[in-house]
C-alpha cells in the first residue's frame, strides 16, 4: 500500500506523516513533504542552499510558511 509522504510505514492515527530529505550537495535538493503535500523541493522551486525550513500548524496541520536561509553568505 502507499503510505503518505512516501514513507514505509503509516503514522499512527491523529498524527501527521513527514519526511525530510537533506539534498546531496549540488547533484540532489532538499525536499520536504508533510503529511502527503510536498511543501519544498527543487521542482517547487522554494529551496535554497543552507537552511530550509517550512513552518506548519501542529493541531491543524495547515501549512504556514516557507524559509531558505543561507548559512555560507551569512
């Protein structure tokens, strides 16, 4: 069966599934899916390099932001 965000097995009822992929240098991005809607990723076009962070509702679990932050440029 498929299992939300791609991942192996299903979360437990009431919670949210997740995954996070940090990208491999230039080669792969960073991904972030969230209960089964990808949030950031290369082909949404919203990542960055450094730090990518997407920010979401813990009891809704509506979607709220998006942030890349570069770490290297300061």
């Amino acid at each position: 069966p498929q299992h939300k965000c791609g991942n192996q097995k299903s979360c437990p009822n009431f919670h949210f599934a997740f995954k996070i992929i940090s990208g491999a240098a230039n080669v792969v991005g960073p991904s972030i899916c969230f209960d089964n809607e990808v949030l950031m990723s290369s082909v949404k076009n919203n990542i960055g390099r450094g730090l990518n962070i997407a920010v979401v509702n813990g009891t809704s679990g509506k979607f709220l932001r998006a942030e890349a932050f570069d770490m290297y440029s300061g």
